[in-house]
C-alpha cells in the first residue's frame, strides 16, 4: 500500500493504492485563488489525471466542507468511480440545491453551502450512472481489497444522525442562514475518522475531526498507527498529547497551506509533537520550510508514504518537472 497526499493548498485529497486497488479520500478545493500563482499546488482532479489514474474503485467524502468535497465532486464528475462513501445518508442530501444564505452570513457560510449543493450533485450522479452510495457509520469495517483494512472510528451514531436532523431543518426554514450557519460550524465534528491499515503501515486519516471528540474510541485501537494525518490542517486543537504518545509514529503530516491561514500548521503542535516523537518526519504538502522541523526547498505535487523494511519511505512528487524523484527513509 501507498499513500499519496496531494499538495490541495488548504485542504485535503489523499490516494491510496494497493496493487490495481484505487482508494480516494475528499478531493481539495475547486476555488481558483487556492491554485492560481502557487505552482506547487494542483488541483486532485489533475493530479490523477498526470498520474495516469483512469478509475477511482472507491471514494470516500469525510465530511462536507469546500476544502474536502468540492474537489472530491469534480473527480467523481470526471473519472470512473466504483462506489462511493459518504458521512450522511444519500436522502438527506436531496434538495438542498434550494437552500441559500442572506447577504449577511459570514463568508464561509456561502463555502459551506456549495459544498452542500455538491454533494446532492455527488449522490444525483451516482444515481445516473448506477454507482453504489455508502453510508458510513462508526464501527463499519470495510475490507475492498486483500490485505486492506479500513476502520471507521468516529463520529459516534448520535452526531452523525443529528447532523442529518439539521440538514432537514435547513430545508424547513424561510430563512436558512442561521441553520446554514450552525452546520457549517459543526460540519468539522461529523468527519469520518479512518484507520488504513496494510500490514506493518497503520495510517488515521481524521479529516477534521480533533481528538476532543474521540472520548468515544477505544484507544487500543490506535497503538499500531504509525502514519497520522494532523486533523484540522494541524490548528492548535489538532492534537492530544495522551492520544498522540500511544502512537508509534513514524510520520506525521499536515495539509495544511504554506500561508498557514487560520491559525493552521500552529508551531506549538509541532513542538509537542517533537518532544513526544523526536524521530518522527514531519511532513508539509504545501511547506517548503518549517524550522527546524521541515525542508523542502524545492516543493512538490505530492508526498507519497510506503512502508519499506519496517521504515516509512518518503517520496516527493513534482508533476510539472523533469527532476528525479526524491526519496528519503
């Protein structure tokens, strides 16, 4: 198994592939400004395609967000995909193309609102092309290929189920804002958070969802994890030094933008992090310098991580170059 993480500026997109075996996790932004004059940055979409990826065989939404599912509603426009997952039922998501904020919501509020309309867009297509829609719920375990295992950890049935109830609610009101303006602030806390694992390499994947609201999970569970995806784009509520020292942690990234926007990639999560995990790499997909933790001064696409001998290998990837490959233990 490999694990590409993709270079979306603010936001998540990561592939994972186990011989022929395609799995995509959300799919960036669609904004241009995340894009236009940082070369570093591609967008999930053209990525796969440089890549050559003529098939996603499952599609996993975290949760909904544009930084998370707008990108992911292109791709699943523009690529053959063989089912796809959800954090919320399919019917939920119907007719919410009508709802719209007042002039007077706060700018996220719009964001939050057109990746809502994208993902009915995300359950319409797959209703025309026949493909499978997924609900997943904590507790699912999902096996699609040999040797491949992904366990859904968070969040707990009751956040999950009262997300829904606000969708509908939503769509009840005269005036949506305030209903538009709650979900968007909550969204973050209704992120699937996923366990990869592929033999010795155990990768949590907790899309937004920071560990104040894991008090649910078994902790045992994450003893093997030595690959964790920094929730949160790495924002101080990131981490939780309890959780974090019972991980045997290799590597650790963030997906967070080089403008740090939001308080992201905070330097105090970097030092805790450190001093629990002295050894471990601290990855950037949009940084090409974090002292003293971090260099890439060359940037790239993507980071891609495999597990080789018992050690994670890192693999920068630029896209657009002629360079070879870099590659460190």
């Amino acid at each position: 198994m490999q694990i590409t993480f993709i270079n979306v500026g603010y936001g998540d997109a990561i592939l994972i592939q186990k011989g022929a075996f395609t799995l995509l996790v959300d799919g960036g932004s669609t904004l241009p400004q995340e894009f236009e004059g940082f070369p570093n940055r591609i967008p999930a979409r053209d990525f796969l395609a440089a890549q050559g990826i003529s098939r996603i065989d499952l599609a996993v939404l975290s949760h909904i967000h544009e930084d998370h599912t707008c990108g992911f509603a292109d791709i699943a426009a523009h690529f053959p995909v063989g089912a796809i997952a959800l954090p919320c039922q399919p019917d939920v998501l119907r007719g919410v193309q009508r709802l719209s904020p007042n002039a007077h919501a706060a700018r996220s509020v719009p964001l939050f609102t057109k990746a809502l309309h994208d993902a009915e867009q995300i359950v319409n297509l797959a209703e025309n092309r026949g493909i499978p829609v997924h609900t997943l719920r904590c507790g699912d375990v999902l096996t699609p290929v040999n040797g491949l295992r992904i366990e859904v950890l968070a969040p707990p049935e009751p956040v999950a189920t009262d997300f829904e109830a606000q969708i509908v609610q939503a769509g009840r009101q005269d005036d949506p804002t305030p209903a538009l303006t709650h979900l968007d602030r909550t969204s973050n806390d209704t992120s699937l958070v996923l366990k990869v694992t592929d033999g010795k390499l155990c990768c949590l994947l907790p899309g937004d969802n920071c560990p104040h609201n894991w008090n649910h999970i078994d902790f045992s569970l994450l003893e093997n994890v030595n690959v964790l995806k920094l929730p949160h784009h790495g924002q101080i509520d990131s981490i939780d030094q309890k959780i974090v020292q019972k991980m045997p942690l290799q590597a650790i990234i963030t997906t967070a933008s080089s403008d740090r926007r939001y308080n992201s990639a905070n330097p105090e999560v970097y030092r805790v992090l450190h001093d629990i995990h002295p050894d471990a790499q601290l990855l950037f997909t949009d940084e090409r310098a974090y002292p003293p933790y971090f260099s890439n001064p060359h940037g790239a696409q993507a980071v891609t991580l495999r597990m080789n001998c018992g050690l994670i290998q890192t693999e920068w990837m630029k896209i657009n170059s002629t360079e070879e490959k870099e590659k460190k233990p």
